[in-house]
C-alpha cells in the first residue's frame, strides 16, 4: 500500500515524564531520514513499529532532539548567499 502525497504525515507526540518523543510517519522522505539515524544512533533513535512494506513506521527518541528553530533573519540570507557566490567563484577559478 502506498499513501498519496496528501496522506504522507508525520506526528510528532510527547512523553514529558519519560522524556521521549514518539515519532509517527508515512512518509518516505521522513523515513529514510529517520531510518538512517537510527541505524548511525540506535542508542538515541529506535523503530519501535513498522507497517509491512515499510510504509509507515513509528520511532522513538529522546525529545531533547527534536528542535524548533527561528527563521533566518534577511542579513543571514544575504551572507549566505554571498559566501556561496564566492564559493562558486573560487571553485571555477
């Protein structure tokens, strides 16, 4: 079974007295991502379930992992952009 683009979600719930984030996914995207820490960090992320063909999975870490960061501001756009062109420049030179 594969899920359309709409159905591919992820969910993303807290336990605050164990301290764990639970991990709810079908999307491939999210998976793979998920998949590979788990396989580099099995200490920190686990598969805990797994729908047959991988379709959907269910992980859990400890949610001090889990962040929420700020947007970046417009000046740290900007220098980004301008170190890549300079970058890019250095490269072709």
């Amino acid at each position: 079974m594969q899920y359309s683009k709409q159905e591919q979600e992820t969910t993303i719930t807290w336990d605050e007295q164990e301290r764990i984030a639970h991990i709810y996914s079908s999307s491939p995207i999210t998976i793979r991502k998920l998949d590979k820490l788990a396989a580099q960090f099995p200490d920190t992320y686990s598969c805990v379930w797994s729908e047959p063909g991988d379709t959907a999975k269910q992980y859990k870490v400890q949610h001090k992992y889990i962040r929420f960061g700020k947007p970046a501001s417009e000046a740290r756009i900007e220098a980004s952009r301008r170190n890549l062109a300079n970058r890019m420049n250095q490269s072709n030179s």
